[in-house]
C-alpha cells in the first residue's frame, strides 16, 4: 500500500526530542506529519501518545463576526501573562487551504509572532478522509507531547462540523454578540448545549442585556440540577476588557473539571469518539475499494434499469465481499 | 431485529396506488416511512423504484437571506402556470424538526395551500442514522412515484450538507444577491461549483451589477471549454420579476441534459452515491454494535493510561471482530 512506509523510528524519535525542546519548527512537521494520515501518521500518534495528557484544552466557536479571533489572542496573552505556553489551532473545515499561509493565519500571528512561547497553525483538512474529525486530535497530541500546558482550538464557523471540533476539547467557550437572540432557535440550542462558558462579546453594543437575559433564559430552561452552570461573561475583546474575568471564569471550570473526575469521563468519552473515527475511517477505505470495479457498475446499471432497487443492491454488494 | 417486519405488500400496493392517484395523504405517509428507515422504508424503496424516473429535479441552494424560498414558491407558480405538477421538499439539516410542523414549512404553503397540484414538506431528520444523505433521495422517488413531473429540493442553509442535498437534483440552481462579493471566496467557490444556473435574487438592491460581474469573472477561471456555461439570471422574487427569464433557463438547461446524454451520468452519479450511503450506514450499525461492550471499555482504559495508543487500539478492535 503507498505510504504504508512508516518513517525510521530514530527519525520521528528525535523530532520528537527537538519539539519536546521547544523547537519550533519539528512542531510544525510532526503536526503536518500527522495530518497527512496514512502510515507516518499512525507511527507518530504511537511515538507522541505515551508523552500526552499533560495539556488543557480550551475549544472557542461562535458565528462567524463575533469576535472570536481578537478573543482568542486576548486570552493567549493572559495565558502568556501567565508564564504559561500556549498552542493554538484555528480551524476551518470550510477552507481548502492548510497549513500557515492563509490570510486569517497571519493576522492572528501578528501579536504573537516574536513571542516564541505561543504556536499558532491553521487546519483545514476538509478533503481528508476522516477530515479534522481525525486530525483535530492528532494535531492537539502534538503540542501536548511538544509540552504546551494549553492548547486552544479555535473554530472559523459554527456549522455542525465546527461546533463538533470546538466541544473536542476539556472546556468549550462558546462567543456570541449582542443581537444573538435573533438568530434561529435550533442553532442556538445546539451552541448552548456544549457551551462550559459564555462569552457576550462586543458588549459594549447595544442589546448587550437582552442577549444576557436572553441565554440566562436559555440556560434556565435547559439546566435543572447541573452541577456547572455556564457562566456568561461580558467582554470587549477588542479593547481587552472583561478578559481578566473570562481568564478566571476558565480558571474555575479547570477547577470544577478536575474536582469530581468529569475531566477523564470527559477525555474517556473523546477517545472512544476518536477510535471509532478511526475504525470508521477504515472500512470507508474497504468500502470504497470495493465500489471500485466493473461488478459495482453492473449493479449500477440494474437499479438505472430498474431491475433492482437500491436497497437490493446493497443487498447484493455485500454478499459478495 | 425491531423494526424489520416489512408493511404487508398489499398495504404498500395500496398506499403507493392510491399516492399515483394523486392521494395527498397517501404520499405524506409514504415520505414518512422512507424517512424513518429500517425494514418499512427498505420495502417502500422497493416497491417505489419501479415507477420511477419520469421526474425532473431542481436543486435551490443559497445564504440565508438570499429569498430562496419566494424564489422557489414563484418557480412553483410558473411550473404551475405551464400546468405542470410540484413537489417541494423543504430540507433543514440544522433543524430538529421534521413533517409538516415548522414555521417555515407554514410560511411556504400559503401561497400553494389550495392548490392540489402543489405537494410541499419540510425535511429535518439530521438526527437519522444516514441522515439526510439518505432520506433526501428515497423523498424524492415518493413524490417521482408519485406521477409528478417536476421535484424541487430547496434547501434553507449553504453548509456542506446543504450543498451536497441541493446538488442530488438534475440540476442546481445558486441563488446569491447583491452584496455576495464581500463573501468568504472560498464559500463561493464550492457553491459556483455545483451550479448550473445562477440567480441574483434581490436584483432591485445596489451592487447587483458589480455582483454579476464578480460571478462573470468567477465563471471565466472555472470554466475553459466547459459545454454549459451557466447563466446568471436577476431576479426581485417578491415582485415575480425575472421569473419568466429564470424559467426559460430552467428549461434551456433541462434540453442541454438530455441532449448528450448528461443526464443519464449524472443520475449514475447520485445512485452510486446513494448505494455507497446505504452501505457505509450499515457499516456504522455494525461498528456501533461492536463498540458496545465490556472489550470495548477495556482498550479504551489502556489507551487513557498510554499503554495503547489510539491507532493501535483500533488494531486490536478489528482483529477480535
């Protein structure tokens, strides 16, 4: 099979060493590494996982226009301000493009791109087999591994595959503005449902204390004798404030999860996610392997004729596997 | 296995006559069994597939905003017009609700409420097993079934999933309006994509000129030799202006695909398309059963304490199948 070469383990072992060391630039092959799949991959996750579990993971989603961006580096400064280290992967399963050339990726780079302690990358894999589903959490292994002690995964949009990604991590933020009450009631509800924390953004629009009365309405109606309510934050990420509360907002959750073990339910739960993922992953592999052939086209030609229909057919691809 | 007693024959024969027969309630039952799945729909399909064929498929696709809906009830009224018979499937991935319930699904029916010629439904099933991948076409053979000439797919968002639902028609109309060059160009190059026919809807706003003109020069990189060059139709929907043009298109387009045999390999496509869907969503079942279990929690434990890791966890997953 091509790419079933996996790399020498001396090879992936010292790169592995040199971003573990803080080097940059063996965090960015191993995270490309990864998102490629196939063989290398699979040697690397093996390689990497043994050093992971020491990072927190923040996932950050909104709509598109809601600040999440400035937002984000906002809370990477505290985080710096901190003394902690931080990785960042922005994702957008709607962009063909990957890897640090996108324009989104160099504008979040600017007030960061001296600061050695912050990795900053964009994802956007969507043509992959498994897609960011696999390699959001590849690539999260890696700047564990590499010791970042936060890793933020910040979504581009709040589609469903976005919103899956955002929950991908220990906490999940989720950023509205004021305003927000408007939009349709079924995609809200799915925000809410894996937001740990609220954050009203540009709160210094109008309409800031309808969205916050809004969601506390919201938040009553969905939570009865939940042991964490989402906390909603006020913030003006443009102009830094509210972020002190947000950072201690996040400060409390990471207290919260580590208090009663939701945090390994919470990590247990992602991991069978992922190896079902994977598992799924594969036999799309076998499936299409096997729908690649003259029998599939005869069998094509019989529903077009109407000889069968399509359930039959499927009946009758698999039989003969 | 529940749910795999099949309806007796003879109810289905009946259900389906009586739905040729231009029985409304007869075709609204139909679409609820396919879309429910399992051994009723598996039978449905069966006895569906052999009448149908004869149906034409229209694809609306758009942002939010963009006024596809009154384009799509103006459509409905021409078709009309010309004495032609309608199915509308109205289909929200992002919606929970399914049927005839929804707001929405209200709104759409007015202007078509007395119309007998006139079928239309909401489709929200995205909690399904195969979701609306799979559902979408088996609606669509009902209302083929069914004896009506023309089916349109309207769907009401412009993510992936939408976009891949609007692009299971014969053809597929783009609806945009003045404005839409601020968009986010990776967006739009997967929605002039799949177009054959491109609609300004809002034609009375400004920009509508400069909007056409981004289109035009979108269309001149995708295209080199291409045999369907698809046309960019203005249209103001709430003053039925432009309609008649947009029809005229419509039925340009429709002659183009039977002229060279096109759309006999499109409709391939779909049925490949559709039999890789059933078969993957069987899969699922089957993986879902075997990560159901005692084995299952066991791996997972090894791979949260680094004994395994996540690829070497589906390794022995498979190998104890």
């Amino acid at each position: 099979m091509p790419g079933r070469d996996a790399p020498a383990p001396d090879h992936l072992r010292s790169l592995i060493g040199a971003a573990r060391d803080g080097d940059r630039g063996s965090v960015a092959r191993l995270i490309s590494l990864v998102e490629r799949g196939g063989a290398d991959a699979t040697a690397a996750v093996a390689a990497l996982h043994p050093h992971t579990g020491g990072a927190s993971t923040i996932g950050i989603t909104g709509a598109p226009g809601s600040g999440k961006s400035t937002l984000t580096s906002r809370l990477v400064a505290r985080l710096r301000q901190e003394g902690h280290e931080v990785g960042v992967l922005a994702v957008d399963p709607t962009s063909p493009f990957t890897g640090g050339a996108i324009l989104g990726d160099r504008i979040r780079m600017q007030d960061h791109a001296v600061d050695a302690g912050v990795f900053i990358r964009s994802m956007a894999t969507r043509g992959h087999l498994g897609g960011l589903a696999l390699a959001t959490p590849q690539a999260v292994r890696v700047l564990d591994a590499a010791g970042k002690p936060w890793v933020i995964l910040e979504t581009v949009g709040v589609g469903q595959v976005e919103i899956a990604i955002a929950s991908e991590a220990d906490m999940t933020i989720v950023v509205v503005t004021p305003g927000w009450g408007d939009g349709v009631q079924a995609a809200k509800a799915g925000l809410l449902e894996i937001a740990d924390v609220l954050v009203v953004n540009k709160a210094d629009r109008p309409g800031v204390a309808d969205t916050v009365h809004d969601l506390a309405g919201m938040l009553d109606l969905a939570g009865g004798g939940q042991a964490w309510r989402p906390p909603v934050v006020e913030t003006v990420a443009s102009e830094g404030r509210g972020i002190d509360e947000l950072w201690d907002t996040v400060l409390a959750h990471h207290a919260f999860l580590r208090s009663d073990g939701l945090l390994e339910t919470r990590r247990r739960a992602r991991l069978r996610a992922e190896l079902r993922a994977i598992l799924l992953a594969r036999l799309q592999v076998d499936l299409d392997e096997r729908l690649d052939g003259e029998r599939f086209e005869q069998v094509i030609e019989r529903v077009a004729s109407r000889e069968l229909d399509p359930y039959a057919a499927a009946d009758e691809l698999v039989a003969v596997r």
